[in-house]
C-alpha cells in the first residue's frame, strides 16, 4: 500500500492590521538666516529692559507716594518704611511704618516728579551688591524683594553659594529745618 499523504493544513490568511490615525509630525519653524535670529535676540533683550525699567519707575512711585503721604511721621521719619536693625546695630530688614500716614493723598504730578528727578528718586528702596562685581541699583521696594533677586543671581552665576552679597537701603536725608533744596541721600549696607 501506499504511504498516505498527509494534506497540508490550511493556514487561515493574516490579517492586515489596520492602520491608525496618523499622529502629524509638528514642524519647527525655519529659525532664519543671522541676522534675522540676531534681530530677535535684540528685541528680546530690549523687552527685558523695558520691563525692568517699567518695574523700577512703578516701585519708585510707591515710595514717592509713601514718603508724601508720610510727611512729618515721627516713627518713619518720612520714608514710609523702617529699616529694622539686629542687636549688634547691623541692618536686618525692612517693613511698613505701622503709623497712619499723616496726608490722605498725594497729587500724581508731585509723584510723577518725585519718582523720575532730584537725589531723593530711590529714597525708600533697596538694591544689592556682590562682591564679583554685579550689583542692582535702588529699585526694589523691600529687602526681601532684593535678597530674592540677590539670591538669584548667586544661583546662576556662583552655583547657589553665598559669596558674601549686601543689599542696602537709601534713605533720605533727615531735614533739621525745611530747605528748597533737598539733601543728597545716604545709603545703609547691610551684608545678607
């Protein structure tokens, strides 16, 4: 007899998967040529700027209004705010002057002038050193807002360690009697 053949088993035919919905591919824009890419880095460097000194004319106008409105203020005398002190006589911080202010309002042209001319412009506020050389003007209106931005520097630039930075206070001068002109300021150090 002969040796029976074995049929082949019949394979079912494999399915085609279906294909999904194609997922786009999100395209980066064309960066353009040097100039262009440098045109951009100009105009993100000049709104910086511009929102640096927007930032520094809106808080010289909040001390210019506390300094008018505080007017005559024996605990203050005038600034709006205290500069607090440690006990070994070393600046430690600021905060508002707990008196009422002694003027109800203050006229915006008198801020506006106050704020932008004279040696008493950044009376009030607070700016920082550091020993690499960088240091921020008087813009800032209390000494936590400068130690922040003290810190932040020291974050991008000294790795996160304190290398010894100050902030400090300008003050206005203390007028025994009233004067046209007013009195240069003084600045306070104070090593954060």
């Amino acid at each position: 007899m002969t040796p029976k053949k074995s049929t082949a088993r019949k394979r079912t035919a494999a399915r085609r998967k279906k294909a999904g919905a194609r997922t786009p591919i999100a395209r980066k824009p064309r960066r353009g040529g040097f100039w262009q890419r440098r045109a951009i880095d100009l105009a993100w460097f000049v709104a910086k700027q511009g929102e640096k000194h927007v930032a520094t004319v809106t808080s010289r106008k909040d001390a210019a209004i506390l300094r008018m409105t505080h007017e005559g203020c024996p605990k203050c005398h005038g600034n709006g705010q205290i500069f607090t002190r440690g006990k070994d006589g070393n600046f430690t911080g600021s905060k508002p002057c707990p008196a009422k202010p002694t003027k109800a309002k203050a006229s915006r042209l008198q801020v506006a002038v106050a704020a932008r001319f004279g040696p008493d412009k950044s009376a009030g506020l607070v700016g920082w050193t550091c020993p690499c050389g960088k240091k921020e003007k008087p813009r800032f209106r209390d000494a936590k807002t400068a130690t922040k931005a003290l810190r932040a520097h020291e974050q991008k630039r000294h790795g996160g360690k304190s290398v010894g930075g100050a902030w400090y206070g300008q003050i206005p001068e203390q007028k025994s009697a009233p004067a046209l002109t007013s009195a240069p300021s003084r600045k306070s150090k104070v090593t954060v």
